[in-house]
C-alpha cells in the first residue's frame, strides 16, 4: 500500500498534494521532490531517531522563487451585510424628508436589525445603529414641529388681537364687493 507524502507550502503553510507544482492558495511555485528522495520518504526507517550523513544533501525540497507574484493573500469572507439594517438606515434618513413617518419605521427596523445581527453574526450593525439614531432623530423633531404648529393655532384661535387694525385697512375694505368679501374672510 503506497502512503501518500503531504507537503506543505513554505509560503503560506497550507497542506498540498505530493505532486504539486504550485501552492493552490497563494499560488507560489513548490520544490519538486526527486524520485530518491520520494523513495526514501516512502522507505521505512531503520535508524529511527538518528540523523543521517547525507542529510544536507538528500533533505527536505528547498522552495523555489516564484515566477510569478503570487496571487492575492487569500482574504476570509466577510459576514454578510443584514438587509433590514441598510433599510433601518435609509428609512432613518428619509424620515428627515418625509414628515418622520420613515423614521419611525427605521427606528423598528434598526431595533429587530440588531437583534438580528446578534443572533446571526451577520455584518450591519453600524447600519442598524446609524438607522435607529436617524430615525429617532427625525421622528422627534417633526414631532415637535407639529406640537409647535398645534400650540400656536391653539394661541391664535384662544387670544384675540392685542391692537385694533391699522387705518390703512378700511381703505381696503372699501375697495369694493368682491375685494371687501375677500379681505374680511382674513382680517
């Protein structure tokens, strides 16, 4: 039963085959084994723990420059960017643009994002925390526009003019029916 040699790139430290010319993960060129010495790593020891004298001569394969760069240093992927989170952002963003209403959806959406992303270890929480800020942010300040709107009709309607109209104004009065009808539905 033949066993096979494993050999490892002297570059990046992957296992490859025994016939392997070039490192399959960084692309360098390997030292090929002559036939001697792939028959004495096959040969069973008999001098077990002993070194040998023609070790120098006979040792492992010394690597090879490669011909070529090798390829790209391999890179582990990058966790997947949660889908919700960039939505909870954009929606935090248009909530500025949209009377708020986006904004408290993106705010949801940023709160079960990151839950998400915690139990999955997807990528994105920036996204979600950027999605809930936004729309907190914009939810509250259209929030407090509309208070301000609703506080000073409600002054308006409660508190009567402090100061009689101005004399210029009966002048326009006067203009005529249909500029009189009009003017006195404002003023």
């Amino acid at each position: 039963m033949k066993e096979e040699m494993i050999m490892s790139c002297p570059y990046c430290g992957r296992e490859v085959p025994e016939n392997a010319v070039f490192c399959m993960a960084c692309g360098a060129r390997l030292a090929v084994p002559s036939q001697e010495q792939t028959e004495q790593a096959q040969a069973p020891e008999e001098t077990a723990g002993t070194v040998r004298a023609d070790a120098a001569a006979v040792g492992e394969p010394t690597p090879c420059l490669p011909t070529q760069p090798p390829a790209y240093a391999f890179q582990p992927a990058r966790p997947k960017t949660n889908g919700m989170a960039i939505a909870s952002m954009v929606c935090g963003i248009c909530g500025f643009f949209f009377y708020g209403i986006p904004g408290i959806v993106g705010f949801t959406l940023g709160l079960v994002a990151r839950k998400k992303i915690k139990s999955t270890g997807e990528g994105g929480a920036g996204f979600a925390t950027a999605g809930i800020a936004c729309g907190a942010v914009s939810a509250g300040l259209w929030l407090l526009f509309w208070i301000a709107i609703i506080v000073a009709l409600v002054f308006a309607v409660a508190n009567p003019p402090l100061l009689p109209p101005p004399d210029w104004l009966d002048e326009f009065y006067n203009a005529g029916p249909v500029l009189n009808a009009a003017l006195r539905g404002w003023f």
